[in-house]
C-alpha cells in the first residue's frame, strides 16, 4: 500500500515472460499436396454437428445456419471484453509428421492456429472483413508428439466472426485409448478446511477427475489437487480418475483423509460479504485526510494505515495520527477512541495494518518479534482496536538461501513473525480479527519461483508470504492480496494475467481458493483457503495505484468466482459462492473518487 501515487516495485524475474507482440504475415496462396496417407484429422470442422468436438471460450460460440461457407452451420464466435472468443480442439497427430491446417473465415482480426506442436506453434490471421477468405498454414510434429490444439480465435473489442471447413490434413495418429486407472494417491496436506492430493502421473491423460465420497469434486490437468471447503474434524475419502478425448478411467484405490481441528480462521461475525477499506490515519496524501466518523457505513473492516516500526529490526512498532500541520483537519485523539468505539458498535472491525510501502519490518532476531509483540499489544490496547492487518512490502519477508518447504520455513524473519502472530492471537482469543495483504509477488508467483530457488539466483523474496499464511490458515479471517502493483502473473492455466481487468482477479483468486504446488513440485502443494477467508485486493481509483479496475470489470469477476458466469477465457477450478468481498487502497482516494468502489460493492451485493 502506498503513501503517495502508484510506483511499480515488481521484480525484474518476470521480465521476460510478458507481452504478446502482432505480427502481420502474407497469408499462404497454395499448400503442400496431401501424401496418399494423408486425412483429415479434424472433427466436425464443418460445425455441422454444431460445437461437437469444440471447446469455446465463456458463451463466445454458436453454430449458425448463415453465413456458411459449405454445408448447412458454420462457427459464429464473437469476443467480449477480456474474452477473445476462442474455440479449440485435441486432435491425435503422429510424430515427425507434416500437416496443414487450413480454415475459412469471415470477419476481421481471425486467428488460425495450432500450438503443442512439440516445435514451432504456428498462426495467420486475416485483416480484412469482407467476403470469406481461406487461412492456411503449415507445421511439423515434434519427436513425441502426439496431440496438438488447433484453434481459432478473433481479436478484443472486435465483432463477432465465422468460421467453417476448417481442415486438419496430415497422417493419423494413433487411436487414443482411455488412460489407466492412477496410482500412487496420498495426502501431502491436511488442515481443518482442506486436504491437498497428489498421485502418480499417468501416460496419455489429459487430465484427472478428483472424487470426494464417490462424488466429482474438482478436475486438474496435473497429477496434484487440493480439495477445499471440509467441515474440521471430520474424515473423508478421496479417489481420483484420468481422463483423454476417450474417455475417463476407472476410480483409484480411495484415501482418506481426517481434517484438523483447526480453528476456522476465528469466530469474528463478519458479514457474509465484507468490504475492506485501509483509511490514512497518520498522514496525508493527495487523497485528503477522512476522519474516521465519516468513514460510510459500507465499510465492514477498517485498517488503520500504518503502524512503523522505528528502525527495520527492531520490531518496536509505532502509530499516532496524522500530525496538524500535515492534516488541517484531523480529530483529536479523544474524537478517535470515540469515533471507533462508534464503528465497533454498529458491527464494523477497526485493524492496525503494520508495514505498508515505506514500513519495512524485518523480525530477524527473537528480541524484535518480542517487541512486535508487545508493542503491536499496545496500539491495539490503547485504541481498543479488534486485531492485525499485515501489510509487509519490499523486503520484509525473504526466504534464507536452503528454505525450499513452505510448510516448515527455517528462515528467521518468517519463523519470528509466525511466532509473534500466534502470540497475539492467544493472548486476544478467537474474536481477534488477524487480516493480510500481500503483494502478487510474494503469494501467486510462489507458483512459478519460491525463494532464491533450488540452485539459487532468484530473488529471496519470490512467495515469501507462502509460509505465513500456510501456518497461520486456521488464525487467519481475511486475505485479500493486492491485485495491483503487479507484474503479469502465471495463473493455473500456465498462461500470464495482466492486472487492469477481471481476467486478472479470476485468476489470481483462483490460484488463492484451488491451491497450486508451489515452484512447481507437485509434492509441495499450497493448499486453497476457504472462500470466506479471501477477499480480492483493488485500488480504489486511478489515482490509487497501477491497475485500477473499473466497476464493469469488477463484477465480472464476481461474477465468475461467484456464479460461474462471465469468465472469459480462464476457467475456474470452482464456483466459490462463499467469497468474503472486496478490499481497496483506500477508503481516502475511494472518497476522492466520490465512493464509486464502495457504491459498486453495495449495488452489487444489494445493500
């Protein structure tokens, strides 16, 4: 969270893997002639049999009976927002092998492809609307290929277009046979509301069916899944199946499983869908300094921004608020005990968030997580406040060169703060409200890299947060990271998401509510959260920071996470019904916005 405007501090580690560039290319006149052996790979290409064999992005396509290039249907798709209507089909090639794709299109900005070649993925595109007009394109298999995606897609914000006789000429692959039943499954996590599986991965699959008491629960393309939303205490049992274009296995031997006890994230009687706000209690900004009694009823959790520490190690927090002569117009501090006391009794949590942009903490040694401890005691005693925000930024949290295990870190600065949390949550018991707001970095990157990595060089600080929130889960009421400020992330679907639309918040809360392995060891995996612990983490203005998300883009990704509806390309691994809400830096620049965020939550969420 910041002080003043938005500044990108993301790490250079993603540098590389970003932007998509056009390139326009003469589309090809003639092909090569078909060998004797050659057929056509591709099924219902015509679209005759409407989206049989096809797979489409959200409700982008239809088969339509005009216009039509041959036959009686052809594709009509049409993207949407972040949605590039993208229509796909797994067809079984052989290795080594040449083929020639070849499509007819009508519209501008349409896209033919085929990626998974196992060398170079290949597409044209045409420019031009107008009449229909043939895609042709050309490539080789790899050594062990054996399946490859042919796709088309249009371009975003463009109309819809059409599709039809689209070809997939080359020799055929081998029959695909139903996978073999997986082996090998076992619980690698449990806590009070998750259990996280992994099993052996099996030849061929495509993808695996997870099943919770005989009953479909989840599907992951990988040999690893996490099964969320478990009553504590209780036991359960797992099996899981493969899955290709032929069909699904027979269920695996079943596990079971018995959930901790836990303690639920802590009993403290948050409405069903909050709204997170941070208000700039000890300076001032370009926002203007808001007193806390006329902070709207909207807000449901309040974080005081920010308590420091006085130097980086000493763990000695401080909070006071804003001076006069940087805030004119600041209430006395008798008018702020009151003001709180005032929000307590209408239902709403007032937090001290410690850190932010500029609040570096680092509990290195066991002397600063004793005076976070006691010092943290202090603010919340003196201002009778409900709990903990933890905003750690910049170089706060690290991970020691050797701590590779989220689940059992080593390295001090994140030992100490497990410890020094868990000390305070004892001491206030179960009605202390314990709140988080990491940045991409620190959490969804954890996917991809983890600390300075198996052979070192990455950065330390690479899903940092990781094992704080993993040992803290059942103490935790609210994560809401900061989808702002942020680099382009690697979501589930191994594809980058960029910040500034739904398509980011569906990915990155998804990642949050599934669960992934983390740097990619399948025997390491982050379990989900439940959905009542996540809320997603937006700036609240353009002003605010990098990646402003405007209200329309906003409820769809409520929409999808919610619903299950208008989800664009990225398919989420549930239908989280149960997400807590919203968080904002900040409720200052949201009133400087005349309260369009909080407006939008409270249309949306009808209150």
């Amino acid at each position: 969270m910041e002080r003043t405007g938005p500044t990108v501090r993301f790490s250079g580690l993603l540098a590389a893997a970003t932007a998509a560039v056009l390139a326009a290319g003469a589309l090809v006149a003639t092909a090569p002639a078909a060998g004797a052996a050659d057929v056509d790979l591709a099924r219902n290409g015509g679209f005759e049999s409407g989206l049989d064999g096809w797979s489409c992005t959200a409700a982008s396509g239809a088969a339509v009976s005009t216009p039509v290039h041959g036959g009686t249907k052809a594709l009509k798709a049409t993207p949407a927002g972040s949605d590039n209507a993208k229509c796909s089909q797994s067809v079984t090639v052989k290795p080594n092998s040449s083929y020639t794709l070849s499509a007819w299109v009508q519209g501008s900005y349409v896209y033919l492809g085929a990626s998974g070649t196992g060398t170079t993925d290949v597409s044209t595109w045409t420019q031009s609307s107008g009449a229909w007009k043939q895609l042709t394109t050309t490539f080789r298999t790899g050594p062990s290929t054996t399946s490859v995606s042919v796709y088309t897609h249009g371009w975003y914000g463009t109309p819809a277009h059409y599709v039809d006789d689209l070809t997939l000429v080359g020799p055929g692959g081998d029959p695909v046979v139903i996978p073999a039943v997986p082996g090998g499954l076992k619980t690698t996590a449990i806590t009070s509301s998750s259990v996280a599986l992994s099993w052996n991965a099996v030849s061929g699959a495509s993808g695996y069916n997870v099943y919770r008491g005989g009953t479909k629960v989840a599907t992951a393309t990988g040999p690893s899944a996490t099964v969320t939303g478990l009553t504590p205490s209780t036991a359960y049992s797992f099996q899981v199946s493969a899955t290709n274009a032929a069909g699904e296995s027979a269920k695996s031997a079943a596990v079971t499983a018995t959930t901790t006890a836990g303690g639920g994230g802590g009993d403290t009687k948050l409405p069903a869908r909050a709204l997170v706000g941070y208000l700039h209690s000890s300076f001032a900004n370009g926002s203007g300094y808001t007193r806390m009694a006329d902070v709207p009823d909207s807000w449901d959790v309040i974080n005081l921004a920010f308590g420091e520490p006085t130097s980086v190690t000493s763990g000695d927090i401080r909070f006071a608020l804003c001076p006069v002569a940087e805030c004119p117009n600041v209430e006395s501090e008798a008018e702020f005990k009151a003001a709180i006391k005032a929000k307590q009794a209408a239902g709403k949590k007032v937090l001290i968030s410690i850190g932010g942009q500029n609040g570096q903490v680092q509990l290195a040694s066991t002397a600063a997580r004793d005076a976070f401890v006691t010092s943290v005691s202090k603010i919340i005693d003196t201002y009778g406040l409900d709990g903990l925000d933890i905003d750690f930024e910049g170089h706060s949290l690290s991970l020691n060169t050797g701590d590779t295990d989220f689940r059992s870190p080593t390295s001090p600065v994140i030992v100490n703060l497990i410890s020094a949390v868990k000390s305070l949550k004892a001491k206030y018991g179960s009605d202390f409200v314990l709140t988080m707001a990491p940045e991409t970095f620190f959490v969804q990157l954890g996917y991809q890299f983890y600390g300075s990595g198996p052979w070192g060089g990455q950065d330390p600080r690479a899903g940092a947060y990781l094992p704080v929130i993993h040992a803290l889960r059942d103490d935790l009421t609210l994560l809401h990271v900061q989808d702002y400020n942020s680099g382009p992330i690697m979501g589930l679907d191994n594809q980058y998401h960029t910040m500034g639309g739904a398509d980011f918040h569906i990915a990155m809360t998804d990642m949050l509510l599934a669960g992934f392995p983390v740097a990619g060891d399948t025997t390491k995996v982050f379990p989900g959260l439940r959905p009542d612990q996540v809320a997603i983490g937006l700036p609240a203005s353009t002003q605010a920071g990098n990646g402003h998300t405007t209200p329309a883009e906003v409820n769809k990704a409520l929409n999808c996470l919610i619903k299950k509806t208008d989800c664009g390309s990225y398919q989420t691994h549930g239908t989280w019904s149960d997400l807590r809400g919203l968080m904002t830096w900040s409720i200052n620049w949201d009133r400087f916005n005349n309260w369009e965020f909080s407006r939008n939550f409270d249309a949306y969420f009808g209150n």
